[in-house]
C-alpha cells in the first residue's frame, strides 16, 4: 500500500521546526518516552549528532513532516547487531498508513544498510494499534516492563518487542 504524495528521506537539521510541531501535539508526544514542550534546538541537535549511530527518518507529504522513525545502533561489540526502533506520527495522519510505510523503510534501512539482525522497541501496553502494526512487521511481544514509564501523572506498563531479520 502507498500514500499519494508520501516521500521518505533522512531527517535533517532544517528539519527541527516540523519535527518541534510533530512531537508538541498533546496527542503525540503521551505515546512516546518523550516529554512535553519540546524545543526546536533539541530536535536539530537530535537529528544532527550522533549520526553514526542515530538515523532518523521522517515521512512527508506536501513538504509537511507526518511522521518519523529512528533505528539507534549499539557501540558495544557484542550488540552491534541490534538496533531499537522509535516511531512516531502526526495525529492528523494516524490509522492512515504512514506508521506502516515508515516502519517498511526503517526495517529495510535496518536489514539491507546497516547489517542489523534484531531489532527492538518498547510501546506502551495499551497502545493496540501499535502493537498490531508491529506484529504485522514482524515484531513479536518478549515481556512486560511494569511500570515502565510515567505518563500523565499515571505509571503504565509498556511491552518489549524483538524482530530477528529473516534467514
């Protein structure tokens, strides 16, 4: 399935005023481990440093940014195999298509680029829509971290997902 007019590419520094705007709607940042009141400079200093490691992906469709995704590698030795996945997407563009597009990409990038043979994420225990989305990619669930993370005002549980490239 494609979305008309989607284009994918590697985010970059210019891109810190869409990606401020993406993660300060109060319907998006509660879905991810990142807090509110984000500024432009953190997104420009994130997409930019650490590029060896870090490669963030966005999603755009009409120059507007709708989504993003990130594959963070390992230094360490014995896991430079793995890398763990970070998605996250406009909440007028939500159950359209774009989470699955930019996750086909950052997998694709992941396998085929980096030589990474396990990828990992963490998604909160109530998000289902995620986590048949990442089910359908491949992931499956491998634990519960309980009282994960803190979310208005509220600790929740969040599942641990895996996905070995296929042989």
């Amino acid at each position: 399935m494609s979305i008309e007019g989607l284009k994918i590419r590697r985010a970059e520094a210019d891109d810190c005023n869409g990606l401020h705007e993406l993660f300060s709607s109060p319907r998006v940042y509660p879905g991810t481990l990142q807090v509110p009141y984000p500024s432009k400079e953190y997104w420009r200093k994130r997409v930019t440093e650490n590029t060896e490691n870090s490669y963030y992906l966005i999603g755009l469709i009409d120059d507007r940014i709708v989504g993003m995704v990130s594959v963070d590698t390992f230094t360490r030795p014995r896991r430079r195999h793995v890398g763990a996945i970070g998605i996250c997407v406009h909440e007028e563009w939500q159950g359209k298509g774009i989470g699955a597009a930019l996750m086909r990409a950052i997998i694709d990038f992941s396998d085929n680029w980096l030589n990474l043979t396990r990828l990992e994420l963490e998604v909160f225990a109530d998000n289902e829509a995620a986590i048949h989305l990442y089910e359908r990619c491949g992931f499956e669930v491998e634990g519960t971290l309980r009282q994960h993370a803190l979310r208005d005002g509220q600790y929740v549980d969040s599942k641990v997902m895996g996905r070995l490239r296929p042989s």
